[in-house]
C-alpha cells in the first residue's frame, strides 16, 4: 500500500484529490502549507509526494528543496496551472518526477501516479545519477526524430562532425529541447561508444556531495563517507560523461573539474594520491553561463571547444507534425490506444500554441491527449483546458510582458510570427507582396515563415 503526501492548500479540492486516491487503494496524508508538508516528512515514510505549486506559504518545490537538502528522494508530481507550465518544467529539473497542469483528469492523475510509483518513465525520472550502460543506450537507436528542417540538418550535421573527434562539446538549448538526446547520439558515434555514457543532472547534486559524485572519497573523509566511493569520472572510464546543468556545480567544484580536463588527473576528496582519468566531457545548459557570474571563465573555455545549439520546438515547425506522429505512436503502444489521427481544432491548437516546455512539454501533452482518447480521433476535448482558451481567444496567445513571465524574445517572436501572419492574409499569399509590406526581403520572408512554421 502507496502512501501519499498531498499538500494543497485549497481545502475543497485537496478533500476531493484525497477521497479519489483513498478509493484507489492508497493511504494519503493531507497538508496544506510548505511547513506542515516539511513537518509531516519528518514524522512520516512517503512513497509520493502530490504538491500543488503555489502554497500560502511558498511554492511546492520548496519541499522538494528540503528533501534534496536532507539527500532524500521521493517521487514528487506537481499539479500547476496551465500558465505555470515553463516553471513546472524547470521543477523537472530540479528533481521532480512530473506535473500535471490543473484542473487535474483523474485518469491522468493515475497514470503519472503510477507511473511515479513504478519509477516507470526513466526519462522523466530525473535522479541525479542518470547512468546507462552503453548497450541499452544503444537498444534505443532509432527511437527518436531527426527532423528534416533546415535547423535539423545543421544540428545533425553538427553531431556527426564533432562525435569522431575527442573534443568537448558544450550543448545549449532550451529545456526540454533534447539536449541529453544531443549528448547520446554523440557518444553513440563515437571511438567511444563500446564504453560507458554516465550522465549526471548536476542541477540535482546536493552542494556538500557534488565533489565525492564527481571524484570520489575515501572512508572516514566527512561525516557518512563510510566506505571509499567510486566517483563517476572513475566510472565514465573510457567513454563519455555528461554533465547536465552543469551551471549549478560550485565554485569549488569548478577548480576540480578544470583540473580533471586539463591533467586529465581527478583526486577524491580525502584522499593523497591522484587517479589517472581517460573520460571525453560532454557539458549541458540553458542559461548562459558567462553572463550569470558564477562561472569560471577558463573552465568555460575548456568545456566549449565545440558548442551545439539544439532549436527551440518553435523555430524547427517542420519537424513538428513528424514529432506529433512519433509521440503518439509511443503513447499508443505505452496505454494500449488507437489513436490515428486528430481533429482539425487539435492541429490548429497545436500549430497556435508556443511549446514553451519543448519536446518534453509536446510528449506530456500527447500522452495525455492519447489516454483521454478512446476512439481513433484526438478531439479538443483531451487537451488542458487552457491550450483550448489560448485559440479561443487569440490575444492571450501573445504573452503579456510581466515580470512573471519577462523573456523579452518570446514576446517579440509572437508578436513578429502574428504580424507576418496578418500581412501575409492581406496580401492574399503572395509572398513578394508581402514581403515589400514588411520591407524586408523575400529571402528573409521565407526563412521567417520557416521558423515560424507558417505554410
Ligand atoms: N529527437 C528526439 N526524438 C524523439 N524524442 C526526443 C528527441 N529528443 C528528445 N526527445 C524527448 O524529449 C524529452 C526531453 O529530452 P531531453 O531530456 O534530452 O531534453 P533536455 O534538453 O536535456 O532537457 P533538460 O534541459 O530539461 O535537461 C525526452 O522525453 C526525450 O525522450
């Protein structure tokens, strides 16, 4: 018997969520604020915690925190608003093993439940340790998309050019964009791939045991270093290792890793000999790592002797309809459905909406979707409510700058992407026309509607 942590700070509906789950045969334990939520965590064992993202308190992953700060894990879900849903995202970072956008579908609620519980969806898991053995990443060749657009071809040719080498790559892009996928089709082609791929989220690396993951420890080195630890650069031996987030490592940390990748020595902490390491570092991010002041420029430089950039969902729209396809048919096998096509509303829902979450955002989206649909066709009706609310009402679709939601760049892409849109039905498609209307030219016109996935 599961039991659950359901902290919710709106009584009605946390009665309604512990009533559902009670009658599914889980033990469930309400809280309705941050503290009593961390209070209940002391006195209590969970093998889930349910959390509504904004408490009276604070926010749902502040409890996440405390449990990351004490070294526990529990499988955490957050149920978010569908205007919170970059953030939700970002919680996936952090540890969190999925979300669920508000008002919650109780099938869906179960599935990711479950799921939660099984430690089922291992991509969706984000334990700080992502450590696959070469061969099952290699059972997963051609389980994914490469896309044909013109941003797809450069990143994969991109991929292919610098996998040989034994360069290190530093792979930006947004979340959710595929940037771990990016890491594996590199190791994969690589003098390398016969070896290991370790890969560890450094977003979830407790400060305190960041250095003895990464390097190691002898016993006896700090308080609960009981036996000597192999670190990862030991276990990487060989193959590859990839660092996602790796703008989170501390300072001190930093100095180690640079050490590691220029004299190719680690030393674990405590210990007096150094370890020879043979390890290619392949490192992830989202945020510019320069600009935020917390990270060593010459470690910067030497992780970035190559640099790939994977697209954002929004500017590769021609690879869209092929991801929509291939999700689907995953979530099909995965719930046993017969999903095949979808309702014309559905596509223009899909082609409206920005994908701030990426391809992570479009997988959970269709999962959804797939399992709220029983007949071959997806209708309107198994989308979050809000991705419905968008096209209805066309003006909330172009994000209002706030200083909730302040990226500047999406504010202009959606304004830009509605005005060639507009120009483009005045001009009744003719695309010269417009193009003269914008003044810029049609090369610039075509690339824009590229992007911007207007046909
Ligand atoms: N080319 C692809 N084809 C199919 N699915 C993909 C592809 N790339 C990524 N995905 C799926 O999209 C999701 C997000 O991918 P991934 O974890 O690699 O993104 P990420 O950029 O590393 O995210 P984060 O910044 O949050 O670490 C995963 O579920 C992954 O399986």
């Amino acid at each position: 018997m599961a039991n659950i942590l359901l902290v919710e700070d709106d009584t009605t509906f946390a009665t309604i969520l512990e009533n559902f789950l009670k009658k599914k045969g889980f033990e469930v334990v309400v809280k309705y604020s941050v503290k009593s939520g961390i209070e209940a965590l002391k006195h209590h064992t969970f093998h889930l915690i349910l959390l509504d993202y904004r408490l009276g308190d604070g926010i749902g992953l502040d409890i996440v925190e405390a449990l990351r700060a004490e070294d526990k894990t529990i499988p955490s879900i957050i149920m978010t608003s569908f205007n919170d849903v970059r953030t939700a995202v970002k919680a996936i970072r952090q540890g969190v093993f999925d979300y669920i956008t508000k008002p919650v579908n109780p099938d869906e609620l179960l599935m990711v439940v479950n799921e939660a519980l099984q430690g089922k969806s291992a991509e969706r898991e984000r334990p700080a340790l992502r450590n696959q053995p070469s061969g099952a990443a290699n059972a997963e060749e051609g389980d994914f998309v490469e896309g044909t657009s013109a941003a797809a071809r450069k990143l994969h040719d991109y991929i292919a050019l610098v996998a040989p080498t034994d360069m290190s790559v530093l792979i930006r892009g947004e979340s959710g964009t595929g940037k771990e996928y990016v890491a594996r089709s590199i190791h994969r082609m690589s003098k390398r791939a016969d070896k290991p791929f370790v890969s560890i989220d450094c977003g979830t690396l407790s400060k305190e045991l960041a250095s003895s993951e990464l390097f190691g420890h002898v016993k006896g080195s700090f308080t609960g270093a009981l036996n000597d630890k192999t670190g990862q650069f030991v276990e990487a031996s060989g193959g590859t290792l990839f660092l996602d987030e790796i703008g989170n490592l501390s300072y001190d940390v930093q100095v180690k890793l640079l050490r590691a990748l220029q004299e190719k020595v680690i030393q674990p902490v405590g210990a007096n000999k150094t370890i020879n390491v043979d390890v290619r570092v392949i490192a992830a991010t989202n945020e510019d790592l320069l600009g935020s002041g917390k990270f060593r420029e010459d470690l910067y430089h030497r992780i970035n002797e190559f640099e790939i950039i994977v697209p954002a969902l929004r500017d590769r729209r021609s690879d869209f309809q092929q991801f929509v396809d291939f999700f689907i048919s995953k979530a099909n096998a995965e719930l046993g459905r017969q999903v095949s096509e979808l309702s014309d509303e559905v596509m223009e829902i899909f082609g409206a909406y920005d994908w701030p979450g990426n391809l992570r955002e479009l997988k959970n989206v269709i999962k959804r979707m797939v399992l709220l649909s029983t007949g071959s066709r997806a209708e309107v009706s198994a989308l979050p409510e809000e991705m419905v609310f968008v096209l209805k009402n066309p003006d909330s679709a172009t994000p209002k700058p706030s200083s909730d939601n302040p990226d500047l760049r999406l504010h202009s892409e959606a304004h830009e992407r509605k005005l060639i849109m507009d120009v483009l039905q005045k001009a009744k498609y003719n695309k010269s026309k417009a193009a003269q209307m914008l003044n810029i030219d049609r090369k610039t016109l075509y690339n824009k509607m590229e992007k911007y996935g207007i046909e």
